[in-house]
C-alpha cells in the first residue's frame, strides 16, 4: 500500500479531520478554568470532549493505514445506494421521537436501534433484534437507573 492509497482513502482524511478538530476544541478549552470532577469548571466538558474525539479520530487513522480496503482501487466498488441506510437511520430517529413520548424507553430504544441496524446490509432480522436486546439493556441500566433519566421505562397511552 503507498502513501498516496492511505492519503485517498476516507477513513484516513476522516481521521486527520476528527483529529485536527479534537486537538482545536482541547486548546481552546484549556483556555477556560478545567476544575475537577468534583467542581467542575467551564472548559472541563470542552476539554473532555475534544481529548475523546482526539482520541477517536486518532483511532480511526490507525484503523485506515492498516484497512485493507485502502489498497482497494474505487471502481472494483460495487455501486450500492445508500437509500436504505438514510432512511433506516431517519426511521429510527423518528420512532425513538414517537415511541418515546407513546410508549416509554425501553419500546422506543429497542425500535429506534433495530430499525437503525437494518440499514447494514450486512445485518438480518436476528442480528438486528439481537443488538437492540443488548443495548436497550445498557441503555435501561445507564440512563433509567444510573442518570436516573425522566422517561418511564413504559408508558401505555
């Protein structure tokens, strides 16, 4: 693989964006009072925020020099629209809206994550149940127990 395939290659120009952006949101947050976890000052959330997705698009460069795809020419790509993943996406944002207000999280993440996950063609019906179980399960614990969240797990109207 040469320099030029990692430096055409979308995951690599994702990462130096994703970088150069965290790197920027970390300087300037340093600028305000950091605190503590205890006392947290003004730039504490900017400063977290911009080491993570650092963090993140530093990741996403290791991930695309060593991505096999990246050696891959673009036209050996099968031509697939990308239809069904926008509106699996939309769809899954707007069932969480309606279903949230309806019927409560537990109904509303498990709908909003499986229909969201049907937009990967690589993913079946199964899979898709199977994530949405898993995740509507840390979400119940995180945000319903943990953060203690004002939305009922059910709500019937």
């Amino acid at each position: 693989m040469s320099r030029i395939d990692i430096l055409s290659n979308k995951d690599a120009l994702g990462a130096a964006l994703l970088s150069s952006m965290g790197a920027g949101i970390l300087v300037v947050g340093q600028g305000y009072e950091v605190g503590t976890l205890v006392h947290m000052g003004a730039g504490f959330v900017p400063v977290v925020l911009g080491a993570l997705i650092l963090l993140a698009g530093l990741a996403l460069g290791v991930t695309a020099i060593f991505s096999a795809k990246a050696a891959e020419p673009a036209g050996k790509r099968p031509a697939v629209s990308p239809w069904r993943g926008w509106l699996c996406l939309l769809g899954g944002v707007f069932a969480f809206v309606l279903l949230g207000s309806h019927g409560g999280l537990v109904p509303a993440s498990f709908v909003s994550i499986f229909v969201s996950a049907m937009g990967d063609r690589t993913n079946g019906v199964r899979s898709s149940a199977l994530l949405a179980a898993i995740l509507t399960l840390f979400g119940v614990a995180v945000f319903h127990y943990g953060l203690q969240i004002q939305l009922p797990l059910f709500r019937w109207y």
